[in-house]
C-alpha cells in the first residue's frame, strides 16, 4: 500500500515551557516537543493548550465533547480536546492545528480551505480541519457520506464549503501532500 500523503508528521515546533521533570510530573508531547506538566492531573488537555501553552487554536464551545470546536488529534485520532485529562496522555502524540502545516508550507487541508473560502466566523474552523485530517489520514478519498459524518457543528453553517474543500485536499497533486 502506498504511504498516505496526508500522514504529515512533521509539526511546526513550540517552545517548552517546563524542563525539569518529578514524580508527579505528567510528559506530553505536543507537535513534536516535549512538555511536563506539574499541576492538577486531571486538568482538561484544552485548558493545558490554552492557558498553560497559550495556543489558542483550539477552541472551547461546549465542554461536553457535543461540539467539536476543541478537536486535536491523539495518537492520530480526532479528540475532543474539553474531555480528556492531561493524566490519560502521558507519551501520547498530540497534534493541534498549530502543528499541522509543514515546515515550509500549509497543510493541504489548509490551502484547500483558503481556496474554498470555508471560514465564515471562524470559530469552530480549527476543529473542522484537525477532524478533515484524521478523516482523509484514515481515507485519503473520502466520499460525501463519510464527510457529512464529521461530528463537528458550524453555526454559521460553512457545511457545504467544507465538504468542497475537504474534496479539494484529497484531490490535491501528491506533491502538495509531501
Ligand atoms: S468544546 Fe470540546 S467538544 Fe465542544
Ligand atoms: S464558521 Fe462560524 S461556527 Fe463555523
């Protein structure tokens, strides 16, 4: 079977903010660094992303795991973000949508959604694109069955914009995949 284009493992790196590990301490590793966390255990992964590291990408909309907007991928499967203890993610690969493009270019999940003007708020537009990507990770051609089974909601209602540029990504030339 031929590699998965869309299998980027690449991420843009970010800054530690600890070094020193302990007992209690927690080791995660996101985008490709590696962090320790010294505080409550059971301290959701959104709230560690954005008041610890400070990115903001993922969103907080429901906090019930009901809405999508915080999705990250673990291990390569979409997440909710709002759900998970950082205590069940020791060691595990943590990708968020500041990780996601490649060194020198966006991920072509990213183009297509520039080129198919997907965003109309924006709010919940981070977590459409980490579940476009484990979606087209698992099935680089999805169909509109598949698509239009993305749990994520949109109230501005982008929908069909972004099923074009999901359709958009998987069509892309390998070469903008690499
Ligand atoms: S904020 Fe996490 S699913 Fe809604
Ligand atoms: S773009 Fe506004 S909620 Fe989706």
């Amino acid at each position: 079977m031929p590699d998965n284009p869309f299998r980027r493992t690449e991420p843009r790196p970010v800054p530690p903010v600890a070094a020193s590990a302990s007992e209690k301490t927690i080791p995660l590793v996101i985008n490709g660094k590696s962090f320790f966390h010294n505080g409550d255990p059971d301290m959701p992964l959104l709230w560690y992303l954005r008041d610890v590291l400070r990115l903001t990408g993922a969103k907080f909309g429901c906090g019930i795991g009901a809405c999508g907007a915080c999705t990250v991928l673990i291990d390569g499967k979409a997440e909710p973000a709002c759900l998970l203890p950082v205590k069940a993610l020791a060691h595990r690969e943590i990708l968020t949508i500041e990780g996601l493009a490649g060194k020198d270019a966006l991920h072509p999940l990213q183009e297509a959604w520039i080129a198919e003007d997907a965003v109309g708020c924006g709010y919940c537009q981070t977590g459409q694109i980490m579940a476009a990507a484990a979606l087209l990770a698992r099935k680089p051609h999805p169909d509109d069955a598949d698509i239009d089974a993305l749990p994520n909601l949109c109230r501005c209602g982008t929908y069909p914009r972004i099923r074009a540029a999901i359709v958009r990504a998987a069509n892309a030339p390998v070469e903008a995949k690499q």
